[in-house]
C-alpha cells in the first residue's frame, strides 16, 4: 500500500470498450509497460463515455504515455493523456457557464418577442382577462431611492379594492404605461413585492414622472425571477466560487466521477419498501456524492425520497428536500409528514399563530396608515426634485416661499413625505426582524426545509444530502441552486414525463430541453442509475396499456383489473354508461358529432368535450362522495376556463381542472383527459407531445376516460397505437 497519494498522477484513457473493467486496464499496464501493478491506484471507469481516469505513480507516468498511447485494451484502441486538472478544469467551467448563459438568453428573448406580439394583437382588456396585465392604476413613490433604484407601489385607482386575479409574481418583468405598452419610452421594472391590494415596482433608475400619477396600465413582460437566480449561479461556477462544492461541480462538467463512500451500511428498518427501493435506499446511504434513482409513474419515487431523507435524518445528517414546483413540493411534504417528520414548509408557515404576530401586524396597520397620509402629498421627486437634495429640502421647508423655482408649500409637502418615510422604513425594518426571529425559530424547531429549486437559490447553508423530486422537469442551469446546496445530491425523475418547456428553437437546438436529470442518465455509469421497476398506482388494465409506451415498472404491486367509482343517482346517456363499466381505460370518440374545435390566439377550447365533462361531474359521480377523487386534465388552458365557466353556470364547484403540466406528480382515482382538437385539416397542436400525454394518463389509479376525435387522431401514430391498446385492453365509446 503507498502512503503518499500525493505521488499518483491522473492519465484518461479514452476509446475504452463498454464492456471494459478494472482488471483489463491494469493487466494492459503491467504487460505493455513491464511495471508492478501497486504502481497503479484507484481507477474510475465510466463505460457510457467509454472513458477511465487512471492514477500512477509520477515516477513511470511518462513512460506510460509513450508505451499506451495508441495500443489496445480489450481489442479497441485507446488514447492516454496526462490530465492537466487545473487548466482543464478552469477551461470546462467557463465553456459550461458561457453554453448555458446563452441558452438561457435566447429563451428569455423569445419569451419577451411572445409577450410583445400579444401586447400588439391583444387589447389591455383582454391581456388582463388572461392575467398578464392590470388597468386603471394608479401609482405612489414607495421609499426613497437607493443606488438608482426607485420603488413604485400601484394599487386599484377604484381604492384600496383587491386586484384582478393575474399571473405576475416576484421577479417578473413589466412595463408601466398610460395606455400602450409598445409606445418609445415605457418605462420597464422588477415586481419585488405582490400584496391582495397592490403591487410594488422597482426600477433602475427614475422612471417617466407618470407613473407616480392614474390612469396607469402595468403589462407582463417576462417571468425573470428564475432566469436572473440561474445567470447569478452561473456566474459563481463562472468565476469558480469556492463556496460550490468541488466535486459537484467536476461531476457537473464530466471531470469526474461519482464514488461511494466507505462507510459501513447496516439498515435494519425497510418498511413496506420494494426490492428495487430497498436496494435504493442502500446506494443512496453508501453514496458518497451523487446517485440517480428512476422510475416511472406509480413506482414510488416520492415515497422513496422520503424513506431516504428518513435515514439520512436518523444519522445526523442535514437535509434538504426539494421539489421542481410548488406541487412537487408539497406532494413531497406530505410524504415527509407521514414518515413522522416536523415538515416545514414556506408555503404554509401562519405568521398569525405566532407570539410576533401581533407586532407585525400593529407595524404594518401602522405602515398602511403612513402611505395613506404620504401619498397625498408631493413626492420628492421627477420635475420637484431637479438639482436638490433631500437635505436642501429640510433644511429649506418653511422657511421660504419659494426655492430653486418650487413654491413653499411644495418644499414643505415634500419634507413631511421624507419624515413620514423614514418613520416607514423604521417600522418595516421591525416587521424584517420579527421575521427573521419566526423564521430562525420554526427552522430550529422542524426536522427539515422542504423547498422548491427557486427557493433553494435564496439559501446560504450546505446541507449533508439535498433530494430533489421530479428533476426530470426543469431544464439543467434552474436545478443548480438546489443542486449546489448539497455536500451529496439525490436526484429522482422519469425521462418518460414532462421535459422542460422550452419556446426557443436555438435553444432547443442547444439542448436546453433536457434536464440535469437526463443528461446523467445518459452518461453517467450504469453504477451511479437505481431503476424502480414495481408499479405501485395502477390497476392491471392501465399498466397493460401504457406499458407499450413507456416504462410504467416490470411488475405490479395489485392485480385489480376493475375501477369503481361512486356514482351519481341521476346518471344516464353516454356517461352514466362509461362510467357503470368496469373498463378503466376508456375512449369517447366524438367524431361522429361534427362541433369544431374553438381557436383562442394561441389556445384552444371545446364546446363539445367541455359540455361532456359537464355532464360527467353533474350526473354521472356522486360529486359529494367523489371530492378530490377526481381529476380533469387538457393540453390548453382556455379548455381549462371553458371548463370551470361550464360548472360554475350549473352551480357545481371542483377544483381539480388543470392544464397537464400543472398536475404532474398528483393522482386520482378518475382522470377525464379533454384532447379539444376537431377540425378538418388534421391539426393536432400541443396533443402530440407524448411525455404529456403520459404524464396525464398515468395521473389515474383507477380509470381514465380519453374524449377526443377518433377521425383526426387515429392519422397520428401515437393515437392509433393508444386507441387499438385501449381497443383490446380497455373500452372505446362513441356518441
């Protein structure tokens, strides 16, 4: 055995066979070079990119290089190079954080062009329908300007009224107008702060004196949040930050391998896990920096995650669980709550049950009270401020009728507005200390932060072991700031679902649609891969037919090949039948009744199908005893308010309707999937996207009902391959 380590040099040896193993390699070595085998140290194989990293003894490595270079190991032709780690490192680094900047850039610009081109084509009434925009406006200086930053609050001009419901959030992108967003000169800020009867703006720099007036129209121009939290990671790995784990970031780039740890592993608690699982479980304890674990819908990826966070927990190690949404999260929360664990997370934290609440509150009421009294005077600002300084200001208020061209009376309004916000910036900085002394309480007083990958990126803290649920579903530089937060990452996903959406062709072209997640699975060691193979959510007749598809698990946990469902007493026609079989897989052809599908800008909508769900939920399920049991689930999201409309105007109430994308990770016990498309020229839009359409069927424990066109789908092969399975597996119903 050596005692120096530090004597071993890394060589790579490229162009190795697959089938290659550690035993070739050395006995290539010592044959063709003539030197003693303990002149060898560790050798890590990685056969997906047919590649070895090779650590010898300095003292023969140039005589390795020349004698290797050019022969063969296992029959195929190997290159060996000395690894300049360093240079090589740095040199990787930067190429992956430029690649990916890029990527991230062109998205971006392709989302504002979308986002112009409807503020074009679509009026201010109909961007707000859609909630990408707010009328009638009216805007008030919000504190005073820091580093050329200046705030705007805007709320309702109608009063203190709650906004429209909208899809801005934190982060993103508008432009603030009179009326036509497109007009030279609008100026653009950041949404940093959403309330039910507001919203604050910041911007860079003063922004055109109107928007502190009425009258005002704020228009979404882009969700920047992530894009802005994933360029600051990128430029930490630019820039080699210290505070990124090493061996992360050489696993990222493809530097390095994975290794397992050499602890000792002993579990003596599986629970009601799998074999697959089981030995999951194992790998993930015994892994020293990265493990992949895949499965497909229903073979207990999530259920896993938490038996995994469960044991590492148990051995003092810190962990950090994390969903790629807010739903992925919570459906991990829940998993967590059940193994026993003190769950916190963000969304769910009551400051009301707190003992600073009512501070808080007294502060904000206080605060409230102060913006009212301060935005009916002048702000110290635009054509009021020109050459003076908040200090001219109070030094001359009241003690002249007229200063550097300003009435008095404007001088005094506007050193009141100054006094009364410091006296705000007081308060607010009470209401940030009480938060922080809540939020450093629940941490010390739960067992573990359950996060989205967005949330991670406002952390400091490492974690021993960071978990990350379906990262499948987010592109590779939005996964870093979760991926980063780890001394060791988990990563569990299903290439067969959702990929990130991605709207820009060239960076579809550059690969930004593919995840971390898929990217690992592809080049990383067969080593480093647990593959879940038990299906566990279906019953028989739906694992029969998905299985042509997609990897839905080898084996089935239950061999049920009937659904029930609670029906309702006044069920009849087409639906009271569909739902009365005990097929679980079902298809209503609509074809025969010729109802064209409804063309809303880029969205779809149809009265047909919408008019069959209606009558699914009104008269064919006892909606009581079916709540949350059932799940409505379309490509569109205007078939999704066509929908909801059709309920509410027959007073039925249910909330689980949504676009695929938003439902991925939940299940029900009856899915209805809407496909919308009926027209004559074969158009099939967004339906033919078959991670989506698996994603929705494998939403369904035990029966799923497909509404569609049998004439238009059966001209694409996936349809015709799902309809003719569902022909001999399940049920197909015409109206």
């Amino acid at each position: 055995m050596r005692g120096v380590e530090e004597s071993m040099i890394d060589l790579i040896v490229d162009g190795l066979p697959d089938f290659v193993n550690t035993g070739d390699i050395v006995g290539a070595f010592t044959n063709e070079v003539k030197i003693d085998g303990s002149r060898i140290g560790k050798i890590r194989i990685n056969r997906k990119r047919r590649r070895a990293l090779v650590e010898i003894d300095e003292e023969v490595v140039q005589i390795v290089l020349q004698v290797m270079n050019e022969k063969q190991i296992s029959g195929s032709d190997v290159k060996v190079s000395l690894r300049d780690y360093d240079e090589y490192l740095q040199m990787n680094l930067r190429n992956y954080s430029s690649k990916f900047k890029n990527l991230m850039y062109l998205e971006r610009q392709e989302q504002l062009v979308r986002y112009r081109l409807e503020m074009r084509h679509l009026t201010g009434e109909e961007r707000e329908k859609l909630g990408h925009a707010l009328l009638k406006m009216r805007g008030r200086a919000d504190s005073f300007p820091e580093n050329d930053y200046y705030q705007v609050r805007f709320i309702s001009q109608h009063g203190e009224s709650a906004l429209v419901k909208n899809k801005l959030s934190v982060g993103d992108l508008v432009i603030v107008s009179k009326d036509n967003p497109l007009a030279e000169g609008c100026p653009q800020g950041r949404v940093i702060q959403i309330e039910p009867t507001a919203l604050t703006v910041e911007f860079k720099g003063e922004p055109a004196y109107y928007v502190y007036g009425r009258g005002l129209r704020i228009d979404l121009y882009g969700h920047d949040r992530i894009f802005q939290q994933t360029l600051k990671i990128l430029k930490m790995l630019y820039l080699q930050d210290k505070s990124l784990s090493g061996r992360l970031k050489e696993i990222l780039i493809g530097e390095e391998e994975p290794e397992w740890s050499g602890w000792n592993v002993e579990i003596t608690d599986y629970g009601r896990l799998d074999e697959d699982q089981q030995l999951a479980l194992y790998n993930s304890l015994k892994a020293r920096d990265l493990l992949l674990i895949e499965g497909g819908a229903g073979t207990g990826k999530t259920a896993l995650g938490a038996e995994i966070i469960r044991h590492h927990l148990e051995r003092s190690s810190t962990v950090l669980a994390v969903g790629t949404s807010p739903k992925s999260r919570n459906l991990l929360a829940k998993q967590l709550k059940s193994q026993g664990l003190k769950v916190l997370v963000l969304g769910d934290v009551d400051l009301k049950t707190e003992p600073e609440y009512d501070e808080i509150y007294q502060d904000l009421l206080s605060v409230t009270e102060l913006m009212k009294k301060r935005d009916e005077l002048t702000h110290p600002g635009g054509q009021w401020m020109e050459g003076l300084t908040y200090k001219d200001i109070l030094e001359k208020a009241g003690t002249t009728n007229r200063y550097a061209g300003i009435p008095g009376y404007r001088l005094k309004e506007m050193a009141e507005w100054i006094y009364l916000q410091r006296e705000i910036d007081q308060l607010l900085n009470n209401v940030r200390y009480n938060q922080n002394k809540i939020w450093t309480r629940l941490l010390s007083e739960h067992d573990i932060l359950c996060i989205t990958c967005d949330e991670a990126a406002h952390l400091n803290q490492k974690f021993g072991l960071v978990v990350i649920d379906d990262a499948h579903m987010i592109t590779e530089p939005e996964i870093l700031p979760a991926y980063f937060r780890g001394k060791k990452v988990i990563l569990l996903g299903d290439r067969s679902q959702i990929r990130p959406g991605v709207a820009s062709v060239e960076a579809r072209e550059g690969k930004l649609d593919k995840s971390l997640f898929e990217r690992f699975m592809e080049e990383l060691d067969e080593e480093w891969i647990c593959r879940l193979e038990t299906q566990h959510r279906f019953n028989f007749s739906i694992w029969n037919c998905l299985n042509t598809f997609c990897s839905v698990g080898e084996k089935i946990e239950h061999l049920s090949s009937g659904a029930s469902v609670d029906l309702g007493k006044w069920r009849a026609g087409v639906s009271g039948n569909i739902l009365e079989d005990n097929a679980s897989m079902i298809f209503l052809d609509t074809s025969r009744i010729e109802v064209e599908e409804i063309r809303d800008g880029d969205e779809y909508k149809n009265e047909l199908e919408t008019d069959l769900i209606r009558e699914f939920i009104q008269t064919g399920v006892d909606l009581e005893k079916m709540s949350g049991k059932i799940g409505i689930l379309t490509f569109y999201s205007a078939q999704v308010e066509m929908i909801k409309e059709a309920l509410t105007v027959n007073q039925l109430e249910m909330d689980d309707i949504y676009p695929i994308d938003e439902f991925a990770g939940c299940e029900r016990d009856l899915v209805i999937i809407s496909l919308v498309h009926s027209n004559y020229c074969n158009y099939l839009g967004k339906i033919v996207n078959l991670p989506h359409l698996i994603t929705a069927i494998t939403r369904a424990r035990e029966k799923c009902v497909i509404i569609g066109n049998y004439k238009i789908l059966i001209q694409h092969p996936i349809y015709k391959t799902l309809i003719e399975r569902i022909h001999l597996k399940g049920k197909v119903y015409t109206l």
